[in-house]
C-alpha cells in the first residue's frame, strides 16, 4: 500500500483533501513522497503566512526546545510575559488571554463576553445574547456549530447551543434591528475567510463598531483568518480605522509550527474572567509564546504587511484584469483572493484539481469558489509564475 492510499484509508471519511502526501516543505514550496513541488496558496488557511520553515521562527523555536516546552499551570514561564506584552504592543490593547486554536479563542471571547454581560451590562442570568452573522466561520467546536448556517457543519450535531442570533453580513440595520438589552457582544469576521474571502461593504464595520459602542454591546473582531499581515495591515480591521473591544487571533499567530491562539482586550473587559475560572494545560506553553514572540517581532517591523498590501494590488489586479471565462466575481484584500466560478461550469473542487496539475495548491469553497492566499514572503518571480498557471486554469 503506498503512502497516498495509508493517508486515505487513515483519514476521516467526510474529508477529501488534494491527492498530495507532503514530504517536505521550504519557502512558498512543498514536495510530495515523488518529491514534486507545489507552490503552496493555501498558506493563510493553513496557518503559513510566513512560509514553510521560516528561518527566524525555526530559529527561535530550536532554542526554546534546548531550555524547556512545557510548564506547569501552577506558575509562569518566561516567554509568556514578554509575548503578552508584544501583543498589547502590536494591538494598542491592555490583556491577553493565550489559548491553542483558533476555536478554542472564539469559545473564550463567548465565554468572556457573557461574563461581562452579567457582571458589568447587568443582564439576567443565562439571558445574554450573542449576534453573529451568516455564512460565518469560527470554528468546528458544538457552541460555535450552534450558530453556523452551514448545514454541513451543523448537521448531525444538535441540540445546539441557545443565545446567539444570526444577522446578515454587511447590513448595519439588521445588526441595529436585532439588538436589545440582553446583548451581549457582536461577533463578526473583519472579511469572511471560509464564506469565500467576502470583504463587507465600505463603511460597514465602523459603523457597526459606532452602534455597538453607543448599545452597550462589545464589538469582538475574529481575526484568526484576517490578521496578521494577510490584508496588507497587521489587522483588517485597521483599513476601517477602528478598535475592538474583544479581538481574537490565531492559525498565523503560531508561524505555523505550533498551535497559538489568544484572545486579546483591554483590562476593564478581561478582568471579569478571574483566576481559575478558565484556562488550557497548553495555553501560553513556552514554546508556543517563544514562536509567537518572533511572529510579532517580524510583523512590527511592518515588511511583511507592505508588501501584502503591495503585493496584492498586483495580484488582484491581474486577475481581475485577465479574460477569466470560468469567473463570475473575484473578491480580495491584500495577498487574499476568492475566485467564485460561473455557475453551469467547472466546480471549485475540479479546478483545484486542475491548479494541482499546474503545481499550484489551493482550496476549494461551497462547490463555488476558489481561493488563494500565497503567503507573505513570496517574491516578485514566484507570483508572477503562479499567476501565469491560475489564468491559464481559469480561461
């Protein structure tokens, strides 16, 4: 049995990745057990957005490994300070909360913003309200299920979790519409990374920041996709000019070699969480914060959110301004791009399928879009060569 057929057969059943068993990994560039290079476009959604092997997180992830991994809950580490304050630093905000994933960070601002709900707000017990909007993703835990209008990830999974209302993206009256006394928080994607890289209309996010400060409700940013350079600015809520109350990061956060996530906020907010009513065995491990240390280094130097910002105009450009005749729409920001396909052609998946024929890697959404987010180290050169094959794919 070879190595592509013991990944199937060991993998879950619903999921159907790309055929390709990766071996080894540098830069923009994967190599399968053939030792075929792919130019791996999946770098956002994978938690790359530095490249494979980045030689300053390596780097910092080795010498962590000589002094110590893990520590116990029962006192501190040296790196989780000075990890937290380069975060407050790069956010402007006062408090972080480190957790490991993406999902378990969202599961913590739920958590944080009903506690401020009861404690500060003054709602009734188990009255608080969260508002999210459709099409959202944040995670695959049962709470965050609960409130998805996806039906592959919420079927099968219920009962659901009571106290969230769903609103439409981008539509400030609905949000306006649907909050009442019992709000607690609005919950809401900067840009909707799985919904298809969905950028709200102009204007729309300040707006809502304004209505949910003059509401008494916080304004929480899920930036696990968004953030960290991959829209030309450290976060994307930036390009509107706003604070939130509540930001959430994640998948980038770790440089991709070890799961970080982190809710961040100012203390007035984060200090009804007290000690020992929340936590994680691995959350602020010191291997993790000494990774996360080095990824905030790079993205306070501001290169790598220039040239996304740079970078992507470029790459946005282009193919908006090629002949695509299999493309109804191209949405973006920065090195972010989903492609969403006519309709009566090719599935997302078959044009995947046929970008991996090119030797570009990159993933499929709903059926009907592609997207692509190469990751913030790629050159000039490499761009242009895996925009040359996504035309060619797409025409």
């Amino acid at each position: 049995m070879d190595d592509v057929q013991l990944v199937e057969r060991y993998s879950a059943h619903n999921y159907h990745p790309l055929p390709v068993v990766v071996a080894r990994a540098e830069g923009v560039w994967v190599h399968d057990v053939q030792d075929r290079a792919y130019m791996d476009l999946l770098s956002g959604y994978s938690a790359l957005n530095f490249g494979h092997g980045n030689p300053r997180l390596l780097a910092a992830a080795r010498a962590q490994l000589e002094r110590v991994t893990l520590t116990s809950r029962a006192f501190y580490n040296d790196q989780l300070g000075p990890f937290c304050k380069a975060l407050t630093e790069l956010t402007g905000l006062e408090a972080v909360l480190p957790m490991n994933t993406g999902a378990e960070a969202v599961e913590t601002a739920v958590k944080l913003s009903r506690r401020w709900a009861y404690d500060v707000k003054g709602v009734a017990p188990d009255k608080a309200k969260i508002i999210v909007c459709a099409n959202n993703f944040h995670g695959r835990t049962t709470t965050i299920v609960s409130f998805s209008t996806d039906p592959s990830a919420r079927g099968g999974f219920g009962p659901f979790t009571p106290g969230f209302e769903v609103v439409p993206y981008g539509d400030v009256e609905a949000l306006r519409a649907a909050i009442d006394d019992d709000t607690a928080a609005f919950l809401v994607e900067p840009v909707q990374g799985e919904a298809g890289v969905v950028v709200p209309p102009a204007g729309y996010l300040k707006a809502a920041r304004e209505l949910c400060r003059e509401r008494n409700v916080l304004f929480v940013a899920d930036e696990i996709q968004s953030g960290l350079g991959r829209t030309g600015r450290t976060l994307a809520i930036e390009h509107d000019g706003i604070t939130p109350d509540v930001l959430i990061l994640g998948k980038a956060l770790g440089g991709g070699i070890t799961p970080l996530s982190a809710v961040v906020a100012n203390w007035e907010i984060m200090k009804v969480i007290r000690p020992g009513e929340h936590g994680s065995t691995f959350g602020g491990n010191p291997l993790a914060c000494a990774v996360g240390r080095e990824v905030l280094a790079i993205l306070a130097e501001g290169e790598v959110q220039a040239r996304a910002a740079s970078m992507g105009t470029r790459f946005l450009d282009t193919l908006r301004s090629a002949n695509l005749g299999k493309v109804k729409e191209i949405r973006g920001i920065g090195l972010w791009a989903g492609i969403e396909l006519l309709p009566g052609g090719p599935s997302s998946r078959e044009v995947c399928e046929a970008m991996l024929a090119e030797g570009l890697l990159v993933k499929d959404t709903h059926e009907t879009t592609v997207r692509l987010s190469p990751p913030l180290v790629i050159t000039d050169e490499e761009l242009d060569w895996a925009l040359e094959r996504a035309v060619k794919v797409l025409s």
